[in-house]
C-alpha cells in the first residue's frame, strides 16, 4: 500500500460515525458515502491530478471530475465490501506496520495523534480504516489477476541443420504438448517453425502470479502488450464489480 494513499486516508476516509453526518452522495448496497466525505476526497483527488477548484471555469469540466472522484469512491467501497464477502483478512502485524509507517512519516507521535484528533480519527479507528484500505487494495490486485489473459510460450527446441526425421519429431512432441493444454486454454497457436525450433503460443484461462514471458526479440512488445492487459483487466473487474451490485447515486442530479 503506498504511503501516499495511507496519509490520503487521514483526510479522506473518516469514521463512519462522520461519514454518516449529512446527505449522502451515493449509497452502494445501502453503505453510505457522504456528502461530506466526497467533498474533502475531491480537493485531494483534484490535488493528484496537479488542479485545483479554483483552476475549474467550466461548470460541465467541474462536474465531470466530481463525478469522476466519487466514481473512484465507490469503487474503494465495492471493493471493500467484496473483500468481506470473500473472508479476505489483512493479518494484525501487517496492519500494524503501514500504520507505524504512517506515524513516522508524519513526524512522530504527537504530531500523528494530532492529525488523527482533526481528521476525526482515534488511533483504534484508524487502525481498522487502515485495515480497510489494504483489504480493498488486496483484492483489487486477487481481481484483476483473475481477469488478465496471459500468453505462454513453448518451446522444443531443433537445430536448423536438423535432419527430416528429427524436425517432424520434435514437431510431434510439440503437439502433444498442445494436446495436454489446449482444453485448459482459450486460445493455442499451431506450431510455428522458427531456426530455434517448433513454438507454440497459447493463452490459459486464468493468470498464474509472474509477468508475461519474453519472446525472442520482442521485450517492447511484451512490455506493451502486459500494460495494456492490466489496464484493460482492471476496466473489466470494476465494470463487473458496479454491474453486480446496488449503486445509488445521488450527488450526479
């Protein structure tokens, strides 16, 4: 969890005796954002995004990026709640640490404590909010593992001066190979024929932990094509996230 986020929370994500105060915003599946709440997680999210209100002239630019930031408030509660739904836990000793880290980085104790006492907070609470946020971080990372293609490469390897009977060999055992994994996969290549051998490209249907591997000459390409699937996979959990919950929107009227 970045540090950054953590010291957001300090600003942003107040108790839920606070967030309750006032209008709501939005509800997602009748859990409440506030008013109140959207209203200091927007100055931050303008912040991160180098503007600030008062950049703002256009009525419409405004309320696209209101929008857009109690958009991303609702995705941290849908993903909070989905957390919850799947018994996800973040141990005691972890949580401890992101928050001992937030003590130093703010200056210490009394400067941490004080920062708590105007953010709302007490350090129990805190505690908990911090537990919180890794949960939804956690299973947005489980979420989007789930949802990225990733393609494998085998290889058997034939030298090009290789007689006839040797390349249909090595050619045979690659099919085989293709054979075993194929109703596992949603897509496998043919065998391709390459002056290293017989290749085969296919893509499982679920994503193992570690980057997509490399090809021959083709590390810019991987690069490209790995962004593109995280960013993609990312769109689609959220998507499957918001279509398969009760969203209320409020603050969009």
């Amino acid at each position: 969890m970045k540090l950054k986020m953590l010291l957001l929370v300090l600003t942003c994500w107040l108790p839920m005796a606070f967030a309750s105060n006032g209008p709501a915003a939005a509800r997602v599946n009748g859990e409440e954002i506030s008013e109140f709440r959207l209203e200091r997680f927007f100055a931050e999210y303008l912040e991160d995004q180098g503007r600030a209100v008062a950049s703002i002239r256009s009525p419409r630019a405004y309320k696209q990026l209101r929008q857009a930031a109690l958009d991303a408030l609702i995705d941290k509660e849908l993903l909070w709640q989905e957390s919850r739904k799947r018994g996800l836990t973040i141990d005691d000793q972890r949580v401890q640490q992101q928050v001992e880290q937030t003590r130093q980085a703010i200056g210490g104790n009394e400067r941490f404590v004080r920062r708590l006492q105007d953010a709302g907070f007490d350090e129990a609470s805190f505690t908990e909010y911090t537990r919180r946020e890794l949960a939804a971080q956690q299973m947005f990372a489980q979420l989007i593992r789930a949802n990225t293609l990733q393609p494998r490469h085998l290889l058997v390897r034939v030298e090009p001066q290789a007689d006839a009977a040797t390349d249909a060999a090595a050619r045979l055992r690659l099919m085989k190979m293709r054979a075993s994994i194929i109703d596992g996969a949603i897509f496998a290549s043919d065998a391709v024929r390459s002056p290293f051998g017989w290749h085969l490209i296919y893509v499982a249907n679920h994503l193992e932990v570690g980057d997509v591997p490399d090809l021959q000459g083709l590390d810019s390409a991987r690069a490209q094509l790995a962004r593109q699937q995280q960013a993609q996979a990312r769109r689609q959990v959220l998507a499957q996230l918001r279509a398969q919950n009760r969203i209320e929107r409020t603050d969009d009227d």
